[in-house]
C-alpha cells in the first residue's frame, strides 16, 4: 500500500506544479490617497484654471505576477474628454480647457491590464474654482423715473450683480465710477442707490442723470496670481418735473400801439407765457395787474390785449402795463405766477415798413447750427430776432408768418404791434430729420394788418441740421429665401443680404453678423453681407433640406435690425437605387406575384422615383412580367400550370433567374442590378380548409395574417360587448338580477398546421407548400441579415463596403447544361458621391460568409449529383 502512495507523488507534484503555473491574478492600481500625485485618482481634485497640455497625475499600478501593465483612460459617450493617458507611463495629461461653472466634476474609467486581465475603475475628478468670472448684472442698464421732490438719503434703486464663482471671488460690492460728482451714493454691500444727504434733484437744470455703477468682487486666485473682476453698467435716471416754477412770458419784452384811426374793440398786443414745469405744465390765465387805467382790456385765455375806448379818450402817450400769468390747477385754483410790462404807445402816422434786427442792426439773414430732432417746444434760442415798426398805433401793427418746408418751426408772436423779440419754437421735432434735409430755409415775413400800404419786410432763416444716430440700419427685405445645391463645396455663396443706415459717418456703417439654431453651417462677411458656407460644411439634401437663421445689421453705436434667412439645400440625384441583397430568392406560387424592392436615398422626386424591369431571364425570357413601378414580378397571363411551363423549359425543375433593373429618375440616371431566383411550385390546399388556404398563400406577407387575426379577434370582442351590454340592459328593465353564469365551450377540434418558416428557403420549391409532418434532419442554423424582399416593412440596412479578399474563392464545378448566375451590377452616367454606410457588427459580417459558403456548396453538392445521375 505505501508503494503505491509513494509511486504516487510525483504525479501529485506535477499537477500542482501545473495548477500553480495556470494562475493568473489580475493586476491592481495603488491607492496613495487625495495628497499624492500618483495612484488610482483617488478623490482627485483639479483647478478650473490648470493650462491645457499639464501633466496632472500618474496612473499607477502593478501586477502581481510582475507583468509589464498597460494604462487606460476612457469617458461616458457623449461626455467631453478632457484627459488622455499614456498607456505605458501612466501619465494624465490636460488636453482641453475646463469650467467649473459649467462642469463642476468629471467621471473617467480609468483601466490596467497585463495583457490578459483588465480591470477597470470609475472615479469622480473634483474641478475647483478659480476666480475666471466677472460679476453679471441683473437689472441693469435701466432707466428710472425720480420725482424732482424726492428727499436727500431716500433709496431710489437697488442694483443687483451676481458672480458665478465661489467664496470671495463669488462676493460682490458696489461702487460709483464718479462718486464725488454724483448727487447719488450706493451701498458697497447691498446695492442700494440713494440720494446723497444734503443734495436734492432739480428738473429744470438737469433732466437726466447717467450713474455708472461698478461690480466688483473681492478677489481670488486666477493662474497663480490675485485677481478681481470687475464690470459697469449705467443707470439713467429721468427726473419727473414737479409743480414748483411759476409760469414766463415768451418774446418779451412786449410793445404795443394805438393809433388814431384805432376803434374800441381793436387788438393792441397779444402776450403769451408758459407754465414754468415744462414737464408737466398748467394752464395759463391773463389779467392785469395795474397801468391798464380802465382804457384797456385782456382776454382771459389768449393774453389778448384790447382798445376798450376811442383813441380821442386815451389821456396819455405812453401806457405802462403789468400783466400777470397765472397759472390754473387742475381743480380750477390759482396757483403760482409770474408779472411783465407791456409798454403801448399810442400812434397816428403809417410811414415806416417793419424791419427785423439783429444784434448788430438791420438784418435780412439769420443763420443757425443745430443738432437734429430737437425736443418738441424748445426755443431756437442762437436766433435773436427782433422785429420793429416805427410808427405808432395800428400802423405799427403787423403779422409774423413763417414760411417754410412742413410745419417743422412757429415764430411766436404771430401778431406784433411795433415791436418784438421773435422767437422760434420746434413744432415737429419728427420732420427735423438730417437725413432728409442737410439744411433748412425759411422765410420769416412781417405784413401790415390794418394799413392801405400793407407794407411788410423778409427775414431769410437758413438752419444747417447735423446728424445724430437715430436711424438702425433697414434691410431690403423683411427676409431673404436662398437656394444652394446640395454637395455645393464650401464657401459657396448662398445669398446676399444688404441693410442701410442713413445715418452719417461710424453710425451709417453697417456690420453683419449671423446667429440661430440653423447658422451653424454658414458665415457672413461683415462689411458686405455676402453669406456663404463653411469652409468644412457639406450640404446634403437627405440630412437636411432647410435651414433657417437670422441675420443682423448693427451700425457703429449697437442700433441694429433683424431679417430673416431661408435656405433651401437643393436634391441632385446622387444615389443609385439599392436592392436589400444582390441576390434574392422566392418562391412563386402559380397565380400569385412576388414582389421585390430597391430604396433610394434622394430626398426628392423624380430622384428617388424607381422604376423596374427584367433585363434578361433563363431558361426563357418570355415567362415573367414584373410591374415598372410596384416591382411585383408575375407569369405571363397565359401560363396556368406547372404543366405549360414544363412544356416550355422541357425541364422538370421549374427554377428561374432573372436580372432586375432598379433605374431612377433623376437626371442623370442611377441604376442598380440583382439576380432573383425564382422557384414555382402550384398551391396545394391544406388540412385546414379555406383558412389554411389562405395562410399558406400568404405565408410571405406576415401583415395580411395578422390583419386576419387581428380582424377576427376585434369582432369576437365586438360581438362579446353587444351581448353583455344587452343583457345588462333587459336585466336593469326587468329589475332582477339574474346570477352570474359561466358559459363554457368546448373548443372545435383544430387540425394540426405544419407550416415551414417562411423565412427559410427549402430544398425544392414543393417544400414550401407541404402539410405533411416534417422529417427532422440536421442543419446548420446561421443567421442571416438579408431578409426576404416580399416584407415591406422590413427596414433596410446597408451592408457594408465590400472588402477584397486575400484570396479569391474557388471556381464553382462545371456541370455541361447548367446554367451560370449573372453577376448584379451598379450603372450610372457619373460617379455617385460616397455615401456613409452604418457600421456593421463583425458577427453579421462572419455569418453572411457562412451563408455564402453554405448555400455554394449544396449547391455544388446538387448540381454534382444531377451530373452524377445523367451520366
């Protein structure tokens, strides 16, 4: 017994010695820690600000059978990679910039490996902040309105600023850019806008006030170095008038005559004020105050003044008036006023015509520089005009009338008697355009009203406008349609676009620019508009016909317009049409058509419209006809039988090839070929009566079958809901309740169906349509990606490019009387582009080769036995 345990040993030894030999452990990463540079990155932290191309960590690991490892680095698809590894060292390099406000973490697979295992880790890289963003305001730029009365200290605003970054570089504080000039001060924390103590708003001497705010954070690290970000923003303050100005006259100061020939009721002069708060002004009331010594009058409304006896009573020469403008409250009470003297002198005499003056005599010329569009009531204040009648009373009594384009100026007063300041006030601040007008030319007339010499006199008043930037550049269209073949290179022009700005000078000059979902494959030149395609981009019809984007013209101080841009990407016919498989079988039953399809990929039509034909058939070419436009494939009408095609082809195997011609429409043509072959075999009816009849001759054409069962199926629950919905009705009428039954019935006896799959082909065409049980023989099951033609819902992938074996196949063995399979080919005019086929999956690749080989050597095998029999 000892013997043999010792004989025994060595092979124990050995087996042990193999099974330790066998092992194979698999290698591991060190885990050194978050402080340690190197390891598995093990809560590994990353500035946001760490340049591209650094080196910042090592991978590293060991096998425990000492194994040179391998490193890998990997990312979630779809996800930003933002590292790459060197698969000996280990190394993680940077290679693309990263932005904590945007991703403020990374997962990564990082993986090691001896060659045999692999094992793979997900870990989580921190990205830290780095003080990179500038504080973003929130309600600013903004415009205000503050009452003029508002009180010193009182807060009219709070500013509001955010920064994205964390701790102090994520902290905001607020200041004014000219803190010491301003009526205003701000809360450095808060935001808080106030009115500086002691300081008080006043709408007539400004009416808008511009405060430029500054947020600024409070530092942090940026590259190494302290840094703060800082941005501005303005503020526009409009203050809003208040009821504290008392009203004034307008053209003072104010001469009026009396003449002898003057009669009571006669105009003398008329005066005109205006409430102070031209913000928001009052109505006004005339009277007088004292000097009228009840020889005069004045209208209440219009300031007109009036002879109220004949000249023959009037006592003086000379009369001195004050009259006083009030101004009328909304609940009809006095408030404020304002007092001028209107100095009438009485006349007799008419023998000087009015003159105008200026400041340095007689003058018949007056000219002024302004700014257009001024505000509507604003006095042309750089005219100092002055009018003049020498005579006295009526004679010096005249009418200003001021002629010109539009109704753009009023000369006020309109009636002036002897003389007065005349002013000119804006009336349609609109029409005062520098892009219509460069200069303006008026005549400023004063004639004689109640004289026979009616004499007059002609002032000239030219005003030369200068521009301002009040216009946004216009397109010529609200939108543009453009049209581009597809395939078009890149920077083919599109369309061109074109946007004036009448403006002068930086604001008449037009930029461009492009933004929206659909700009991405184009460019605009700035300056003229011209919008072509990328460089790279490649339009393709069958991707996407149309894009829409918006195009923007914007002068030199950011006024800008929009227009709309549609772009069309036009079909060429640039696919041929593609069979599912070069090579197609079917089974065709006497009286029943096959069907088979090609698809082509053109978005349009005629491109995409396909027509068919059998370019050549054996053993005859007169059997077939197939439908141009459908592709179904039937026998001639006048074949009803296997036995007239017998008598045709004198052969009992009724097996057919037949080339078919996919052509499409388009210009130029694209054709494709493939080689169908067609078994016929009769229809044999089946254990099953007219149903089975039915299944069996539409076992190719799944979704009839299941149309059938479907149909059957909705009108058994059709029927089974009018049943029950009745008898609930005559039970509820009858008011009984009737105990619930269970109908039980016994199911028909079904026979046995025994059906091949209609996705395999058979031996013999007969097969196909046999009831019989089937004898179980072995075969070899692979699967095949080319499904049968007759499915047209089947969808349709593209096999991929073929690839030139290493070596070609061996010829098929010649057998004297058969025939040999024509080879499908693809014609056309002009080389189609190529088209990117979807990736295919090695094992569909593997098993399309074992189909091949399978199908070419049963078929040596049959046409070696028919050879083998004839001889």
């Amino acid at each position: 017994m000892k013997n043999v345990e010792i004989s025994n040993l060595p092979l124990l030894f050995v087996f042990v010695q193999t099974c330790l030999a066998q092992a194979d452990f698999a290698p591991y990463f060190y885990d050194n820690g978050p402080s340690s540079n190197n390891g598995n990155l093990a809560l590994f932290s990353l500035s946001e600000d760490t340049p591209v191309g650094t080196q910042i960590y090592q991978l590293n690991g060991t096998d425990p059978e000492g194994q040179e490892v391998r490193y890998g680095l990997s990312f979630d698809p779809g996800s930003q990679e933002y590292f790459r590894v060197d698969p000996k060292s280990g190394n993680i390099t940077l290679v693309e910039t990263m932005d904590r406000e945007k991703q403020d973490s990374v997962d990564v697979n990082i993986s090691i490996t001896d060659g045999r295992s692999k094992v793979v880790e997900r870990v989580t890289i921190f990205v830290t902040d780095a003080n990179d963003e500038k504080p973003e305001f929130q309600n600013l730029p903004a415009i205000i309105d503050v009452l003029e009365t508002t009180e010193s200290g009182r807060s009219i605003y709070k500013v509001e600023a955010v920064d994205r970054d964390t701790g102090s570089g994520g902290s905001v504080t607020y200041h004014l850019q000219s803190p010491h000039s301003s009526l205003f001060a701000i809360d450095i924390n808060s935001g808080v806008l106030r009115i500086k103590s002691g300081q008080m708003l006043d709408y007539e001497k400004t009416k808008t006030h511009f405060v430029t705010v500054i947020a600024k954070d409070r530092g942090g690290n940026l590259n190494g170095k302290e840094q703060f970000m800082s941005s501005t923003a303005t503020l526009t303050v409009n203050v809003i008038d208040a009821q504290d100005t008392p009203p004034f006259f307008i053209g003072t100061p104010y001469f009026g005559y009396v003449y002898e020939i003057s009669v009571p009721g006669s105009e003398i002069f008329t005066v005109s004020a205006e409430d102070g708060d031209v913000g928001n002004p009052n109505p006004v009331s005339y009277s007088f105050e004292e000097g009228d010594e009840g020889v005069f009058g004045i209208n209440k409304t219009s300031g007109c003044i009036s002879l109220l006896v004949a000249p023959i009573h009037l006592k003086r020469e000379i009369f001195n008036i004050k009259v006083r403008a009030t101004e009328i409250s909304p609940e009809a009470k006095d408030l404020d006023y304002g007092v001028t003297t209107v100095v009438i002198r009485v006349v007799d005499l008419n023998n000087n015509p009015p003159t105008f003056y200026g400041e340095n005599g007689p003058q018949n010329m007056f000219e002024l520089t302004m700014y257009e569009h001024p505000p509507e009531g604003e006095i042309l204040r750089g005219l100092k005009i002055t009018v003049n009648d020498s005579d006295k009373g009526a004679n010096a009594k005249f009418n200003l009338r001021l002629i010109g384009p539009g109704r753009m100026l009023r000369a006020v007063p309109q009636t002036v008697l002897n003389e007065a300041q005349v002013t000119i006030l804006v009336e349609d601040s609109a029409a005062m355009d520098y892009e219509k007008h460069h200069f303006l030319t008026y005549k400023l007339l004063a004639v004689e009203i109640d004289t026979p010499e009616r004499f007059s006199a002609t002032a000239h008043i030219i005003i030369h406008l200068l521009d301002t930037n009040d216009n946004a550049p216009k397109f010529s269209s609200d939108y543009y349609i453009a049209r581009i073949p597809e395939n078009s290179p890149g920077g083919s022009n599109v369309v061109s676009v074109t946007a004036l700005d009448p403006d002068s000078g930086p604001w008449g000059e037009v930029k461009y620019s492009i933004y929206g979902s659909g700009a991405d494959m184009f460019l605009i030149q700035p300056t003229s508009g011209i919008i072509y395609t990328q460089p790279w981009a490649s339009l393709d019809a069958e991707v996407r016909s149309k894009y829409n984007f918006y195009v923007k013209a914007e002068d030199g101080e950011g006024k800008y317009s929009l227009a709309e841009v549609f772009v069309t990407v036009l079909d060429l016919n640039d696919h041929p049409p593609a069979f599912n498989d070069n090579f197609l079988e079917k089974t065709m039953v006497i009286g029943a058509p096959v069907k088979i399809e090609a698809v082509d990929d053109d978005a349009e039509i005629p491109n995409n419209v396909i027509e068919y034909a059998i370019m050549k058939a054996e053993p005859d070419n007169n059997i077939f006809d197939i439908d141009a436009d459908t592709g179904e494939i039937k026998l001639k009408s006048y074949i009803k039988s296997m036995a007239i095609i017998q008598n045709i082809t004198k052969k009992t195997d009724c097996s057919w090839s037949l080339v078919v011609q996919a052509r499409d429409r388009g210009q130029p043509s694209f054709s494709t070929t493939a080689v169908v072959k067609i078994d016929i075999t009769e229809a044999t009816q089946l254990k099953g009566g007219p149903l089975g009849s039915f299944i069996e001759l539409n076992r190719n054409n799944s979704l009839q079958i299941i149309g059938m069962l479907v149909g059957i199926i909705s009108l058994v629950v059709i029927v089974t809901v009018i049943i029950s919905t009745a008898t609930f009705l005559r039970n509820k009428k009858s008011n009984r309740i009737l105990p619930t039954r269970r109908v039980r019935r016994r199911p028909p006896k079904q026979p046995f169906w025994n059906f091949k799959s209609p996705f395999k082909s058979s031996e013999t065409p007969r097969e196909d349509f046999t009831v019989q049980e089937e004898q179980q023989e072995p075969e070899v099951t692979v699967k095949n990606a080319n499904y049968n033609n007759n499915f047209s819902t089947v969808v349709r992938h593209w096999p991929p490019p073929p690839c030139a074996p290493s070596l070609p196949p061996p010829p098929p063995t010649y057998v004297p009387g058969e025939r040999h399979w024509t080879v499908p080919t693809v014609s056309a005019v002009v080389v189609p582009k190529p088209r990117q086929r979807p990736t295919i999956d090695r094992r569909d690749t593997v098993n399309k080769a074992l189909v091949s080989e399978l199908k070419m050597r049963l078929e040596q095998k049959k046409m070696a036995s028919l050879y083998n029999t004839h001889v």
